[in-house]
C-alpha cells in the first residue's frame, strides 16, 4: 500500500538518503527511531508537507510523489494533536468534510459516527482549550478519520499522555484499525506501543529503514 | 553512599521579600507616573472649574462645534485607518512570519523606517511626494496631453490625514500581527493541508481564526496609534478646523493659545474615548474568546 | 466562524464607506452657510475672539474657524499655500513678506503694539529695564526668533540694548524659548519663568500679569495687519471681515479695549459706498478695475466722471467724494486741502490730432496759427487740457495768433475729436484740434497724430482719497487695486504712460 523507493529528502542541513520501504494494504505499521532521527521527517515527506528531492511514494502502486498534500488523502495525527482552537470538537470532525462540500445531512451522519468511534461523543460542543491530553488525541483522531481516507499517518500520538490514557487509546488505535482497515503508519520511540499495534515493525538506523518484523520479539535489536 | 560522614550543612537562603520588594518598587513607580499624571490633568481642571472660576472655558470646549467635529474626524479616520492598515498588515506580517526569502532582513528594516522616523518628516515627506508627484504629472501633461490627478485630493485634506495615520500605525500592525502569527504552529496549517485545504483556506479557516486575538490586539494598537497621530498629520493634513483638526491638533492649537484649561480638557477627552474603546474591545473581544473555549 | 474572503472585504469596504459618508456629510448639508479660516497671531486671542462672536452674531450665515499660532509659523503656512482665506499677522512685516511671494492680496492694518516687559502683578523681583534680565538667577522667557513676532522684536531689541547673546545664553540656561507668546504669558502666569518679553496687548489679556515698559530709545512698535489669502475661494466674505475687524465702531473697539493703540479705522458697513470723482480721459481706462474691485472688495462705486475743471470746482463748492481721481496735478492742488496724499498713476501727452491723411498739412504747433484753419481747442476755464493748451501756446507766443483760429473750445477732449469726422468722409468741421493723445487713439481710423515737440509738460493723473471719507482705507485699496498690474495695462492699452509708483 505505502512504498517508498530511493527517497531523498533534505530538511535544513539535515538529509535522508535512500529511504525504501514499503507497508502492506492493512497492516498497521510502526517506525522507531531515536530522537532526531527523522522519523517525522519521512512521515511528512508521506503526507506531502516535505519536499522529496529524488525518488518516488507510491501509494497502492500510484506514485503521488508530486501530489499536493491535500490531493493525497492521508489522514494525519500529529503530536499533541495540533487541534484549531477557533473550533469546537464537532467543528473538528465536520473540517474535512465541509471542505469537501458533503451535504449538511451526511456530515452529521458522519460526525455522529466518528464521536463514536473515536469517544468524544459527551465533548462535541465543546471548545479544545481545556481538553485532556486522552481528549486531545481522540479528538485528532477523529478530525484524521473523517473522510475515510486510505493511509493513516500517526506522529507519536502517545507521548504526552498518562498511563491509563496510553493504555485506552492503544486499544482505540487497534480496535479502530480493524474496523475501518486503514493502513497506518504510527511514528513512536516507544517501544511497548510498538510491540502492542506493529503488524509491521520499521527501524530507522542511520538514515536507513530497516524492517525488523521478523525479529522483533525475539530480538533486542537496537 | 560515599564517604560523607556529618550531613552537609542546611543551605540557608535570604528572603524574597527583597525580590518582591524591588518587583513592585520598580514597576509600581510607573503605573504611579501613568496614574499621576492623568489624576494631575483631572485635578487641574477642577481646581480651574472649583477655584478660579473657569468653567466657561472648559464650556467653551465641550459646546465648541470644532471640537466634536475633530472627536468625530478623530474616531471615524482612526476607523478607517485601521480597517486599511489591516488588510495591508496581515499579508505583509504572515510573510514575515511563515516565509523565509530573499530580502527578508531589508523587508524587516523598510517596515521600521515609519516607526523610527520623528513624526514630522513623515508628514514633510508625504508633503514632498504629492508636490513631486503633481510636478511630474504636470511634465507629463504637457508632453503627451494626457492627465493624470489624483481622483482625490490628499494635502490639506481628510484624505490627507488618513493616509498620515496609515503611513504609521500599519507598520505597527504589521508588528503585532507577525507576533500574533508566530505564537499559531505552523502545523496547524499542515494539518489543514492534509484535510484537504489550500493554502488559502488553511489561512482563512484556520490561521485568521486562531490570529483573532492577534488581529483584535493590532486593531487597537493601530487605532489607538491613529488616534493619537499629530505630528504627519500637522504638517501634510493642516490644522483647519472644520476640516482637517483632529483631536491631538485641537488640544496643541488650545496650547499654543495659551488656553491651558481647554487643551487639558480635550486631553481628558481623550482619555475617556481611549479608555472607553480599550476597555470595550477587550471585554468583548475577551467574552467572545473565552466562551468558543467553554463552550 | 468561517471567516469568508468574500465577506470580510465587504464588511471592511462599508466600514470604510459608512465612516467616510459619515465624515462627508456636514459639508454638504451646510446650506448656504459661509466658512471663513483665519490664521491669526496667537498673542491677539482675546480681541480676536471677541470679534468672531460679535461677527458672527450679526452675519449668522458665517462662520469664521481659526488656525492661531506663532504669527511667524503662520507665514510659514501661508507661503506654503496652507488654505486659508484671512492671515492677522501681529507684525505687518510678516504679511508684508507673504504679500510680496504673492500669498497675500489685500493688506489691512490694525493696530500698533508695543514690546514691553511682563511679571506677574505680585513679582517681587526688581524689574526696570532690559538691563534687569541680566540679574544672576533670573528665568527669562523669549519668543523663538523664528516664531511669533514678538520672539524676532525681542531679539532686535536686545541687539539694540547690546545684551542680546547674554540673555540668549541666560535663557538657554535656565529659561525658555516658546513657539506663542500666549504660551509665555502662560508661563510667567505659571510661575515657570519670572519674567519675560511680551506685548503690550496680551499682558492686557491676561489680569495676573503687569507690564513694565521698554526704552523707546531701542523699541519699536508691532504693526498688526490682517491680509487676504491668494489661496482664498471667497474674496468678498474675506474681505467683508477683515473690513469689519477694522471698522472703528466694530474690531478696533475690541483691539482698543486691551489697550492696542488702533489705527483710524473705516467705519463700517456691509456694502460701503465710494464716490470717486474722475476726469472723463480715465473712464475707459478704469471702468474694468473699478467693476473687478466692487465685485471683489463687495461694494459699491458711486462713479462721476467729468471735466475735471467742472469736478474741481464742484469739490470747491462742497461737494462731498471719497476719492479723486483727476486729469492733471493743476486741478489737485486747487482742492489739495481736501486730500491725502495725491499718487500720480499715469501721464498723456499733448498732440494735434488731424482728419485721417492730414489735407491741411499741418506739422507743428505754430501751422496751428495760418490763415484760415479751423482749430478747436479745449476750454481753459473748465479742463486741464485746455488750460494745458493756453499755458503752451502762450508759452510760444502763438496764443493770440492760434486763438483767431480757434472755432470751437469745449469742455472734453473727447467731443474735440469728434468734431474731426465729418457727416461724409473727406469732409470735417474742424482741421485741427489740441487734445490728449488718449483722445485721439481712440478714433485711429477717423484721425491721424501730429506729436508737438514743443510739448514738454505731459498732463498727469493723480489719485487721491478724501480726507473726510468715511472709507480711506478702502479707497487706498481702490487705489492699490489701480496701481496693479492688470490695471497697469488697461491705462497702456489706453494710450496713458504708467508713472512708476510716482510721488506728487
């Protein structure tokens, strides 16, 4: 589903070379690294918001490589949520949809499916300012969900939560995985997430993505 | 555990007391001058109404038709100024603040140049450019017969003053509002672009919305700034009554008359017009905010 | 909020729209309501208020704004082209200067002020002279030199005394150049300054203050004039004030009354009336001056135009004018005693004027006295031209041999030259006649000119007002508006020779 061959990607006097890997349709896919390592950079060269110097992204054998990030229907969940403040949760989850131009009926349909899913239900009236952290990530989860997009892009959506909410949304993460089937790919330098959600286990070692699938349990490979 | 045998000795710390103390000195003695100085204004013209019988004057300017015609050219050219400093200020301070470009550092510097600049070259300025604008339009005129004036007249005139206040309150609102921009994280804007937005509805539906403190915090900056603008507007707008005085122009003419009593008066005035709009702005501009978050 | 582009640019236009509608309105509801701008020196507040209020009370429709400041600022503006319709500067060399750039047309004057030194009524201190500002310790207060008119009289007096750098220094010390006089009688009121150099007038306007007066060995006085804007879009209504505000019975009582030492101003009226008597040669030469000047000045001009033999002598037998404007010096001096100052305008010489082509021949004054010619010639008695024609012909001994000559003497030149054109072409009543060459221009076709060379004394027409006239200065303004260049080439076209602002 998601394939990068040869990608180079420079990002101030920081570059990757080379980056190939590919995730299958479906599987949920997770990409350690250390810190500043630029796993984030090779997410937003997926997402289409960094420039790819040289190579391509295919997404289901099409090469998006030149498409705007709006063209490339990814959902996108970056860290502590990024949520607008001028909206309130439903704002949020409608976004998306308006700017598609889905008709009144079918965006409340949606809305209401998404809280759902996503659990927001009690809080769609709501403004952001004042959300939990669990809130925050739900609420971005579902802003990245709501028109069904094919590719989930997930930017250490954990990191700034508590145990018991990191708990929760991995079995949000998961459950929701499943239901819709969307292929993810899920940046973290978390190691337990990892071993929870990875269908497939990337490794980003010296500029280079290794996938460590097939030994990841058993190994301790750093 | 190493080798320590008695436990270090308690480290011992002097008092915040100072610390607070000097906190308070030092900036309570400027809120003490700001409030002096407008209590000085309000007990000198009482003392003037109460003791020396000088009530007519301060009459003379509260029923004085030029008066509330400069309060009226006063608050409306503000208004205006500061809706047209806006529309110029947004582009130029999101440039500032989201792009990186050649030239940029020369951007940044031509922007302080109305800031730095004493008030009176500006209007000097503004006169020189219309005179060597009407030169050249006249050598034009002349060599090919075609004519070229400006629909609207500028010296000496209304127009004039606008533009005067626009010269220098929109670079102080391209000040606040490239602040305003910097605090929204760009990612937001990223966010929006992998919903499905354009730049341009990232920025209208996200950024402007986010920016409305910004925007709200450079409007009145940018009017308060006009509304307090003499100097440019003195030397290129004139000081016609009726016509092109404002209220700073009023309170310097009642100066220079020696009429003390009516230029505190006006001031007061205006003091009461800045308060009142601050105040009005913030609250409302406040309320509005804070009920989108609890909502 | 969905901020639409669309519906912030609207919002933002009718801002704009409703703001600007908002600021244009009272100019166009101001029916038929006159706005006047006076600039006026800062330092003669209180009698120029006083007099707006009264003006304004007796002309409703007008309303007069006002720009004060340092009257030398004022200039500033003025040469600037700042608009304005009326500049009261409080020493006429400002508007003097201003009125040479051609900033300013008309200049009135006003009132003389004098410099003085200013303490407070209760001022200990020990104030005689300008020597006193010398005193260590003293806080002296000056106009800036560049300012109001004061700070430049302050200045000149000082130089005068010799103390000038050392109270320059002593005020750069400790005490103050201010913009305004106003500004400083503020301050000495104040207690800010001790004392200073003020005038005469605004100590008189402020009761705390007292004044001390200054060597007329090196004072001089302030001359205060008002001029009347080039930039101004309503001469008339201009004019019409700064006529009112130095009306005797209107704006000189209020000048008076602060102790301003006015000039003998006009009385008023809304629309004054100017007689002026003028010698018949003149009438074509000033008709469109005299229209343009009523027509700025708003007023009216009750014209006489005559003999001047007849005019002098109805002036002789009392006849009332407020201005004189005659065809020769020889009839002002016969009523001197009832003008001012007569000014010599123009000048027309003599000449013999012939049917066109000159049958007769006739080349010099003494052809004039062959056999058999039919002269005509002015009347001595009753116009300068005739008693001209005697004096010369006299002078060369001809005046008998001419005078057997002589068919026709009539009051104006101009019928003489009639008298050349026959009923038919070829024929004439007359085959010469002595008439200013004014006269004889006027009919090129009819009449062609003999120069006398024996003529050495051309006539020349002085002006002058009347001494009684209820309207000296507006008929000194008539005579400057005369003396303009536009005037200037109506005389030429005329045949008159302009006289450089000629003296009696």
């Amino acid at each position: 589903m998601i394939e990068l061959s040869g990608v180079h990607i420079v990002s101030g006097s920081f570059a990757l070379t080379d980056v190939a890997f590919s995730v299958p349709r479906g599987a949920y896919a997770v990409l350690m690294g250390r810190t500043g390592s630029g796993k984030t950079t090779i997410l937003e060269a997926i997402c289409g918001l960094k420039r790819v110097v040289a190579g391509d992204i295919r997404f289901a054998g099409e090469n998006v490589t030149q498409l705007k990030a709006a063209e490339r229907g990814i959902g996108f969940v970056p860290q502590d949520g990024a949520l607008f403040r001028s909206m309130t949760v439903r704002e949020h989850l409608e976004f998306a949809l308006e700017i598609r131009r889905w008709d009144k009926p079918r965006r409340h349909e949606r809305v209401a499916e998404l809280a759902a899913m996503v659990g927001v239900e009690h809080l769609l009236d709501r403004g952001v300012v004042g959300l939990s952290g669990g809130e925050t990530q739900r609420v971005a989860l579902g802003r990245a969900l709501s028109f069904r997009p094919a590719i989930l892009c997930l930017d250490e959506p954990l990191s700034a939560l508590d145990d018991e909410s990191r708990q929760e949304m991995i079995e949000l993460l998961k459950r929701i995985q499943r239901d819709t089937g969307v292929t993810a790919l899920h940046v973290t330098h978390n190691r337990s997430e990892a071993e929870r959600l990875a269908d497939v286990w990337l490794r980003l070692v010296d500029g280079k993505v290794v996938d460590v699938s097939s030994d990841a349990v058993s190994s301790d490979a750093r | 555990m190493a080798s320590n045998d008695s436990p270090a000795p308690r480290h011992r710390v002097g008092s915040d007391r100072w610390f607070y103390g000097c906190l308070i000195l030092l900036g309570g003695s400027y809120i003490v001058l700001i409030l002096l100085t407008l209590l000085a204004d309000g007990v000198y013209v009482l003392m003037e109404i109460f003791l020396h019988g000088q009530w007519p004057a301060v009459r003379n300017v509260l029923v004085s038709e030029e008066i509330w015609y400069a309060t009226k050219l006063s608050i409306l050219s503000s208004t205006i100024t500061t809706v047209l400093a806006l529309w110029v200020a947004v582009p130029i301070g999101y440039l500032l603040s989201r792009f990186k470009f050649p030239g940029r550092a020369l951007l940044d510097a031509i922007l302080d140049i109305p800031i730095v600049l004493p008030p009176l070259v500006i209007g000097v300025s503004l006169l020189i450019l219309f005179k060597t604008g009407g030169v050249i339009s006249n050598a034009i005129a002349e060599k090919t017969g075609i004519e070229l004036s400006m629909p609207i007249d500028f010296p000496y005139a209304i127009p004039g003053v606008i533009l005067a206040q626009f010269l220098v309150a929109a670079a102080f609102a391209v000040r606040a509002l490239r602040l305003a921009f910097d605090e929204i994280p760009f990612r937001k804007e990223e966010v929006a672009l992998t919903l499905g937005c354009t730049r341009g509805q990232a920025f209208w539906r996200v950024v402007l919305p986010e920016a409305r403190g910004g925007l709200l915090a450079a409007a009145t900056l940018t009017w308060a700034r006009s509304l307090g603008e003499f100097g440019p507007i003195l030397v290129f707008a004139g000081a016609t009554p009726m016509r092109t005085e404002v209220l700073p122009t009023s309170v310097f003419l009642q100066f220079s008359v020696g009429d003390l009593v009516g230029a505190v008066t006006i001031s007061l005035g205006m003091v009461l017009i800045a308060v009142v709009v601050l105040v009005v702005v913030r609250v409302f501009g406040h309320r509005d905010l804070a009920g989108r978050a609890l909502r | 909020m969905k901020p639409r582009f669309g519906v912030v640019a609207v919002a933002s236009i009718s801002v704009i729209a409703v703001a600007a509608m908002l600021l244009t309105r009272p100019a166009t509801s101001g029916d038929e309501q006159e706005t006047l701008i006076l600039l006026y020196g800062a330092g003669l507040r209180e009698p120029v208020r006083e007099i707006i209020d009264e003006y304004q009370r007796e002309f409703p429709n007008v309303r007069v704004d006002v720009i004060p400041s340092g009257t030398g600022q004022l200039m500033a503006k003025v040469l600037a082209g700042e608009k304005g319709d009326l500049f009261l500067g409080a020493d006429s060399s400002y508007v003097d200067k201003a009125y040479e750039k051609g900033a300013v047309a008309e200049r009135l004057a006003v009132a003389r002020q004098w410099p003085v030194l200013s303490v407070r009524k209760d001022s200990k201190l020990s104030i005689e002279n300008v020597q006193s500002l010398l005193q260590s310790g003293l806080k002296v207060g000056l106009g800036n030199p560049g300012g109001p008119a004061i700070g430049k009289a302050s200045q000149g007096i000082l130089e005068r005394a010799g103390i000038w750098k050392q109270v320059k220094a002593a005020v750069e010390n400790h005490g103050v150049f201010k913009p305004t006089v106003q500004e400083l009688a503020n301050d000495v009121k104040l207690g800010t300054i001790d004392v200073a150099i003020l005038l005469d007038g605004t100590v008189a306007q402020h009761p705390e203050l007292k004044s001390i007066p200054i060597d007329e060995k090196i004072n001089e006085p302030l001359h205060i004039s008002i001029g009347v804007m080039t930039t101004t879009e309503r001469p008339s209504r201009a004019l019409h004030f700064a006529r009112y505000l130095t009306a005797h019975d209107r704006g000189l009582k209020n000048f008076a009354k602060y102790q301003y030492d006015v000039i003998d101003g006009d009385a008023w009226a809304d629309v004054p009336e100017l007689s002026l008597l003028s010698g018949g040669i003149l009438r074509t030469a000033i008709s469109d001056t005299l229209d343009e000047f009523e027509r700025r000045e708003g007023v009216e001009i009750v014209r006489n135009f005559n003999g001047c033999g007849i005019l002098t002598s109805s002036l002789k037998a009392g006849g009332e004018a407020d201005a004189y404007f005659a065809c020769d010096v020889s009839f002002m001096t016969q009523v001197s005693d009832l003008f001012l100052d007569p000014v010599n305008v123009s000048q027309t010489r003599m000449v013999i004027a012939v049917p066109k082509g000159n049958p007769r021949g006739i080349e010099k004054l003494s052809d004039l006295a062959r056999e058999g010619l039919k002269i005509g010639v002015a009347n001595a008695k009753q116009s300068a031209l005739g008693a001209l024609t005697e004096q010369l012909l006299a002078r060369h001994e001809l005046l008998d041999a001419v005078m057997k000559n002589v068919r026709t003497q009539l009051p104006t030149a101009d019928v003489l030259v009639t008298q050349l054109q026959g009923p038919n072409s070829g024929t004439s009543l007359l085959d010469a006649v002595v008439v200013y060459e004014v006269n004889a221009l006027r009919a090129p076709r009819d009449v062609d000119i003999i120069y006398i060379a024996e003529a050495v004394a051309p006539a020349v027409q002085p002006f002058a007002v009347a001494r009684r006239s209820k309207h000296p200065h507006l008929g000194k303004r008539l005579l400057d508006a005369i003396r303009q260049a536009n005037s200037k080439k109506r005389f030429e076209d005329n045949g008159f020779v302009w006289m450089h602002g000629g003296q009696e």
